[in-house]
C-alpha cells in the first residue's frame, strides 16, 4: 500500500464551500483530492449520504456510511441551519471568504433563502458559483426532482444498459451522480482558468441529465446521421447489422473476449486445435473468414456456430490462466474483474495504487482507492478520512472576522470539535486571481 502523500497538491490555497447533496458529492470531492480545502455545510440532522449503504461492518450507522467514508475525504464538516438567518449568514460569510460555493438545491431555493448566486457573488465577485441540478437552471423540466436512476433513465444511459430481449436496467453504480459532479468539477476549473485570466467570478450550471447524454458514444450520433437507434445488446457489441460476443464464462468467472477480431482470430483457433475443441475452424470458411468483403465476414449462423465451438473451450480455463495463456498468443482476452480482483491486482499493487487512510474512531486504517492521474510535482493525495458531523464546525467557523464568539449561534452547530481534530485554515477573501500565498 502506497504511503499518504504530504506535498500540497495543485488547488492547495483554494477554498470550496459545498452546499450540495448526494448529486455534488463527487464534483467536491475532485477538487478537496486535489488538495483545496472543502467546507461540507451540514443540516443539523446530517447530510443524506450518511444514510445511505452499505455501512461499516453491516451496522447501519450515520457515522459509518460508506459511501460517506468514499466520497467524502480530505473534507471538513460544518454543521449549519441555513434556514435560519444566523445560519444563512455565516454561510454568506464563509462563501465571503471561499473560492467555489457548490450548491445543487432546487433552482430558486437557496435565492429564497438569501444565498443565491446574486447575493453571494455581491459579497464575492470573484466566486465560482457551481449549480447542480437534475435538470439545469431553466427549461420546461427544471423544478422536477430526480434520483440518480431518473438521471441514468433520462440522459439516455438506460436504454443503451442489458440485455436486447428485456426491458432496459439500471447501471450498478450511480453514474449520472458521478457524471454530474465531473463535468461540475471541470466546468468549476474552467471557471477558475477563466478568473485567473479576467478577475471575474461566474455561475456554472450543471444539468445531471446533460452530463449523462454526453457519455453516449455515438448513440445520438449514430440517429442523427443514420437515423438507427442504437440497440441494448448486453454482453455483445453493436455492429449495427450485426453483433460480436464480448463476455464469456469461465471455471471461476468471466472474462471479455474480441474473439472474432482480425488480430488474434488465427492464434485463437490453433490454440482451440491444440486442445481438439477447434471443430471445422480451421476450414478456410472460418479460419479466413476475414478476407471476405466489408461487410460479409460473418453470417449469423456462421457467427453462433463459433460461439458454440468457443464457450466450451473458454469455460475449462480459470480465469487468470486462460488471461496467461491470451496474452502470451496477442489473443485479445481479459477479466472481468470483481472487487476482490481488483483488490489483489498484481498491477495495482506495482503501482501503489490503494492508500491506508486511518480511522481514528474506528480504531483502524481502511484501504481506499488510489489516484486516478498521477503529478510529479503537485499529487493527488488522500490525507484524511471523511469528517464526523460536525467535527470541523468550530476551528472553521472561528476563522472568519468577528465570528470566534458567534459560532454557537450557528443554527445548528455541534459545540466543540473533536479531539484532534485538524485547526482551522486561514482564509482569504475568495475572488483572488490564484492561489493564496
């Protein structure tokens, strides 16, 4: 496991103020691995994610969400009633004194409140106001709620998921919370790239549903130009008039093969031949079947005639020998990895990929995923685990002007910070061209 890394990282000196929900989580948590400084405001009950599971050990605990633990680290919880006018305006102070404020309440909500992107951009000019909203700021659909299934379900993502014989379904992961919260923090350091070079502050809007139907391949593509609707064709890939196999089963699991591409397709069927499973593949029907014209390479019987010649051959191997033996003939084969798989990735594990972030209230390190881009001279780095509720409320709320005796008046605050915990940050008037010194 790769030691934590201690050099500042390229947002270091950048403050964030996070107001969002679930749908935010991940666009703050880019930037707070990145090492800026993110303030998660809290309700006085918690934040939604703490609720959500599995949790640690299977004990059903606000404290020991995972999907809290994940997307949550390197940040700082304060605890805020933004709905009452002590908590709006501490909140106003810290977007005062930040240089992000990501929001994703429902347009107009937290104008009503005071803490729109009118009121905090005249207390701050230079701050990027970061919106994320199933749906964006305006059109017919942008006072509708979602969840991240509608999200998958109306950017498009659904329809393209399973199989072709059964109805559309929902990818494993919430990827339209995921894809929301990186196109968010993209437009947010595009909107800092922007006030680096004019001074000037902006509002990002980012609409869950749009930042789902960019990730479709060539699905629109493929209707505006051919007026084809791309098919769901589960473990297959779409060819248009016709289909490939891609996912077979193995001894001990599954692996993605191209199995009928050009490159490998040879060395595919001496190695079935060496085992006498090869059948009439070696025909020149089937082993040349690639100089044949564009277009008329396989026929579908000629196609599942292959498939029920390969998936038994495919099945006798487990899954990490069959990949040996692939990779040693350049036969395009590889594993469909489960968690456990990635846990003990030999290549992983070459590159230091997982972190030991310690837990204190635990009473333990946990493993966490690595960086997913590697810098030379500015790293991504996990330094500390996600908050407690609360635990940063009074050594953040302490570094605004004239606020040291106001935070108990913070509608909603905890009282003291945990032990330990880490002291709060100086700050700098947010709208500032760069980092701070």
């Amino acid at each position: 496991m790769r030691e934590r890394e201690t050099r500042p990282g390229p947002l270091a000196g950048y403050r964030v103020l996070d107001l969002t929900d679930e749908m935010g989580a991940m666009a703050t948590k880019l930037l707070a691995d990145l090492g800026a400084e993110v303030i998660v405001v809290e309700p006085p009950g918690g934040h939604p994610l703490r609720e959500r599971g599995p949790f640690y050990h299977g004990q059903p605990n606000p404290e020991k969400s995972l999907a809290w633990f994940t997307l949550q680290t390197n940040k700082s919880s304060v605890v805020l009633d933004i709905a009452t006018p002590a908590g709006r305006e501490l909140a106003l102070d810290l977007a005062e004194h930040s240089d992000f404020l990501f929001e994703s309440s429902p347009p107009g909500r937290l104008a009503s409140l005071g803490l729109g992107y009118e009121e905090a951009s005249a207390r701050s000019p230079g701050l990027i106001y970061v919106s994320i909203t199933p749906f964006g700021q305006t059109g017919p659909y942008a006072q509708h709620r979602a969840t991240d299934l509608v999200g998958v379900a109306m950017g498009g993502l659904q329809w393209l998921c399973g199989d072709e014989d059964r109805p559309p379904v929902r990818v494993g992961a919430s990827q339209a919370y995921a894809n929301a919260g990186a196109q968010a923090a993209f437009g947010a350091l595009m909107a800092l790239w922007h006030r680096g070079r004019t001074g000037e502050g902006q509002w990002v809007d980012v609409s869950m549903q749009e930042a789902v139907a960019v990730t479709l391949d060539t699905a629109q593509q493929t209707w505006d130009l051919l007026k084809v609707v791309l098919r769901r064709v589960g473990g297959y890939r779409d060819f248009g008039d016709g289909k490939m196999p891609l996912v077979y089963q193995t001894a001990d699991g599954y692996v993605s093969c191209s199995a009928q591409a050009k490159v490998g397709w040879k060395p595919l069927v001496d190695w079935m031949d060496s085992y006498g499973m090869a059948g009439d593949l070696k025909s020149d029907q089937y082993y040349n079947f690639h100089q044949r014209g564009l277009g008329q390479r396989l026929l579908p019987e000629e196609s599942a005639h292959i498939q029920e010649l390969l998936r038994p051959f495919i099945k006798r191997f487990p899954t990490q020998e069959l990949y040996r033996q692939a990779q040693a003939r350049r036969v395009f084969v590889c594993p469909a990895n489960s968690s456990r798989d990635l846990m003990e990735s030999v290549q992983f594990q070459g590159r230091g990929f997982f972190v030991q972030v310690e837990h204190p209230e635990l009473g333990e390190s946990l493993t966490y995923p690595g960086a997913p881009y590697r810098f030379s001279a500015s790293p991504w780095a996990l330094r500390r685990r996600a908050p407690t509720l609360g635990e940063d409320t009074q050594s953040v709320l302490g570094t605004l002007p004239g606020k040291t005796s106001a935070t108990r008046r913070a509608g909603g605050s905890r009282g003291p910070a945990a032990p330990g915990q880490r002291a709060g940050k100086t700050t700098r008037r947010g709208g500032g061209a760069g980092r701070a010194p």
